[in-house]
C-alpha cells in the first residue's frame, strides 16, 4: 500500500509540472524579475540615469507640486528613493467618451528641478503582469490560466515532499554528473534550499487570484459590485479610502499651507516623507506617506498615512497600515504583501530574488530531469512526446532568457522618436522567443543548447557595451541602479558562456566514446 501510494505521488508530482512545467517556468523568471519591476523601468529609460537625489529634492518636489496642482486633478508627488532617482509627478484627467480617466507622468531632475524627457518603454510592467495574466488575451483567461498553472505547482511541491523522504539529506549530497542522478540532485538542492519561499510564493499567488478563482461568496454578497467590496474593506481596515467623487473641483494649494503641512509631516516622519497626494473629495486635502514602510501589512489601500486639511493645515487623520482585528484581513494582507515583497527593503528584496532564482533553476531542471530519465529508452525507439518534450524544454529555457536579452536591446537601439515603440519592444520580445522554437526544432538538440547558449551569452554581454557606446558620460555619474544592471548583465553572460563550454566538452567526450 505504501509503495502503491508513493507511486501514485511520483506519478502526479511528474505530471502535475511537466504538462504546465513550460509555463510555469516563464512564470517563475518573470515573477522573479518583478521583485525589481520598478528598477527595470527605470533602467529601460536611460535619459534619468543622471537623476540624484540632493538637498534640493524636497523643495523641488514642494515647487512641482505648487505649479501643477493649478489645473490637475488628484496629483501625486513621489520623492527619489532606493528604487527611483527622479521626482515623479503623476495625475489623471477624465476624457470624453472613455471609460477610464487619462493618467500622465512627468519626471524631474532630482538636483536641478529640471524636466525629463525619458522614452516611452513597457519597462518592467510588461514582465510583471506577464507573470500573471500572460499576454494578447482577455485578462481574466490569462489569470485562469496562470491560475491552473499555479495549483499544479503546489501540487507538484506537496508530493515532491511526500515523494522524497530523504529530501532533506540529500541537500548535502550533490553529485556534479551529468545523468539522472545528478539532474535529481541539482532539482532537489533548490528545492529544499528554499522550500518555505516556494511553498509561501505559489499559495500566496493563489490568494491573490482568489476572487477570481473562487468568486462565488463575493458575488452572492455583493453582486460583482468591487466598490462596495472594497468600501467594507476599509471600514475593517478602519481607514478611510480617498476615492475620487464624480463632482471633482479644481484642486488649489496655497505655498504656505503645504509648507506648513509638509513641517509638521516630518516631525512625525522624520527625513521619511516618501510622497505626497493633493487630492479632493468633499474638501481638498493632502495625503502624506512615509518613503520606509515599516509594517508587512502596507499594501494599495492599507498604507501608513497621515491626511490633512489643504486649508486649514490640521491633521485629520493618521492611518496605521494594522488597524484590523480581524484574523482572515491580517492574513491576507500579510500574504499578499509577502508575494509582492512591497514591505522588503534592498536587502530582503535580494533575498526574494535569490530565492526566486531558485524556483527557475527548480523548474528548468525538472523540466530536464523528466528528459535525462527517459533519454536512454527513447534513444532508439522513436517517441514523438519524447521529442516534443525535448525541443520545447530548449525553446522555453533558453529562449526565454534570449527574448528578454532581446527585450532590453530593443529598448536602446529602437529610435526614441518611433511611435508606440513600447509596443515594438513586445514584438521584439515574442519574435525573438518564436525564433528560438524555431530554431530548437529544426536543429540537433544537443547543437541547438550549445548554440543558443552562446547567442544568450553574446547578446546579454552586448547590452554594457551598447550603453558605454550609447552614453559616454562617466558610469561614476550615473545613478548606481545603472551600473548594478550592467554588472548583472555581464555576470549572465559569463554564466551562459560557462554553460555553454560545458555542454560542448560534453559533446566531445561523448563523440570519443
């Protein structure tokens, strides 16, 4: 019964990530990269690289703010921060016959207070919402989808426990060999290593898409109406949510009242104002947030903020992100927050990364391992799920990370002035991805891994040297996030160039044999 019961879990741990195991890993590399959606978007619009913060931030930010709270509705001021270099201003304006209200974006220098001009780019955004609802469909077919994806991780996560008894001795014992056994070992170590972060990462996802995979109890309460959903929501919170009325008024802001709101901000934020919000419902108020979150339950509408009175200058409230009493809200505050990594600062951030990273090489050498195992059966006999399996694993591992490479050389040799060139970073992305299944199953598969990798290699290491070409103003200018990207780019090189070297020393041991 017990060796019956296991094989039944080897059996569904197998096929419960193999026949999504392409997907998932997609899912896994570009969730990983969202950990750092803000940076990449950043990085894709290289005409704020020289954007530092100074002394004169905060002034300017104040002078910004002033200037355009004359004719905009429900401004938003955002200071530089480890994350971003520039001070952002950000409004919406309603339009005639649209659903949604126009949202624009205006970058200044940090030290001079001069306008940007940076380049329209999908930036990280495209990464991170291609993590969760893919990409060219209706958005909720692709969260369906991820979804599905997503249960059959945590499936494949239970049973690889139940299935692997000695998991936890076998993380100290790796065998550098290129077989089976050696494949098992390199999926077991990622597995183990990070297990907790796995297990949190792909049950918090499914939290996430809960009111779309299980919508039932909210629709027979509340009928699909999400504004009043989320209106109970705040009053658990015990916040109020500062939702623009449909009788919005022209926003105005005397200099001294925001001055004297802003003083009295930072006494309670000392050096931490992170932005502020000049906002108007029944009155005009400002909404001041700190730039370091210090609660695991900050999230979009249940934030650390203090809201005061545009005229009067008095504080009308101060919200704690945890007010709730409320066990189920905590929770699901707790793990969306953990999902997203919004409360991590820098080096928790690296963690998550780190720990993402792990769930890639987790599903690549699952992917493979399925292969190597039946490598010697099919090796004469002719099997086309055997071969199918096989070209896709090249397709999706290796030409997932050429399409982004792509993706990112794209953004600078695309001319600045070229119209929707955000959408012609996509196109690059996809064809670049298509070409390398294209090329997986026409080409030996032993020669195709040793090929793409070479290209992978090739390409990323392209990308500094486009940069120094492209911008030959000193790197020690540059905003650091700069240089980290260049840094990473030329170590993914060096990974893939190794890679590639071992593959091909494979080869010829294998040709002498």
């Amino acid at each position: 019964m017990e060796k019956s019961f296991k094989e039944s879990m080897r059996w569904l741990h197998t096929y419960s990530g193999l026949i999504v195991g392409w997907l998932l890993f997609a899912i896994f590399v570009t969730g990983t990269t969202s950990f750092y959606r803000n940076e990449i978007t950043t990085w894709m619009q290289p005409e704020l690289q020289y954007s530092k913060e100074s002394n004169k931030s905060f002034d300017i930010a104040k002078k910004k703010a002033i200037e355009l709270s004359k004719n905009k509705d429900n401004l938003s001021i955002t200071l530089p921060n480890s994350r971003s270099n520039t001070i952002t201003v950000r409004w919406s304006e309603k339009q005639k016959k649209a659903k949604r209200d126009k949202r624009f974006v205006k970058y200044f220098d940090a030290t001079t207070g001069k306008e940007l001009n940076p380049r329209q780019t999908a930036g990280g955004n495209f990464l991170y919402r291609f993590h969760f609802e893919l990409y060219s469909m209706p958005k909720f077919v692709g969260r369906w989808i991820v979804g599905i994806a997503t249960m059959s991780m945590l499936v494949a996560i239970i049973t690889g426990i139940i299935i692997h008894t000695r998991i936890f001795k076998d993380i100290f014992t790796f065998r550098n060999k290129a077989n089976p056994r050696g494949w098992m070992d390199a999926h077991i170590l990622p597995a183990v290593a990070a297990l907790p972060f796995h297990i949190m990462i792909t049950y918090s996802g499914l939290v996430l898409l809960m009111r779309l995979l299980m919508p039932w109890g909210l629709n027979s309460i509340y009928q699909n109406d999400f504004r009043a959903f989320f209106s109970d929501y705040a009053k658990l919170k015990q916040v109020e949510m500062h939702m623009p009325n449909k009788k919005e008024k022209q926003i105005t802001i005397a200099k001294q009242n925001l001055d004297s709101i802003l003083n009295k901000a930072n006494k309670i934020y000392p050096n931490n104002i992170g932005s502020f919000f000049i906002n108007n419902e029944k009155e005009t108020i400002v909404e001041i947030r700190p730039k370091k979150v210090n609660s695991i339950f900050n999230l979009r509408f249940d934030k650390d903020s203090l809201v005061f009175d545009a005229k009067t200058t008095k504080l009308i409230e101060k919200n704690n992100a945890l007010k709730s009493t409320s066990i189920v809200s905590n929770t699901h505050a707790s793990l969306e927050a953990l999902h997203r990594a919004r409360f991590a600062d820098s080096i928790i951030r690296f963690i998550f990364f780190i720990a993402g990273v792990s769930g890639i090489v987790l599903a690549a050498t699952g992917l493979i391992l399925w292969i190597e195992k039946r490598k010697k059966k099919y090796s004469k006999k002719k099997s086309y799920g055997f071969y199918l399996v096989d070209k896709l694993n090249i397709g999706t591992i290796a030409g997932l990370f050429m399409a982004i490479s792509a993706y990112f050389i794209a953004n600078r040799i695309i001319s600045i002035d070229t119209l929707n060139r955000e959408h012609i970073e996509i196109k690059v992305f996809f064809i670049v991805w298509l070409l390398s299944y294209i090329h997986a199953f026409i080409t030996n598969s032993k020669k195709a891994w040793v090929e793409q990798f070479i290209v992978i290699s090739i390409l990323y290491i392209s990308i500094p040297i486009i940069n120094i070409l492209m911008y030959k103003r000193s790197i020690l200018l540059r905003d650091s996030i700069y240089n980290y990207f260049d840094l990473f780019f030329i170590f993914c090189s060096f990974t893939f160039a190794i890679g590639s070297y071992f593959l091909i020393k494979k080869s010829k041991k294998e040709v002498s044999k």
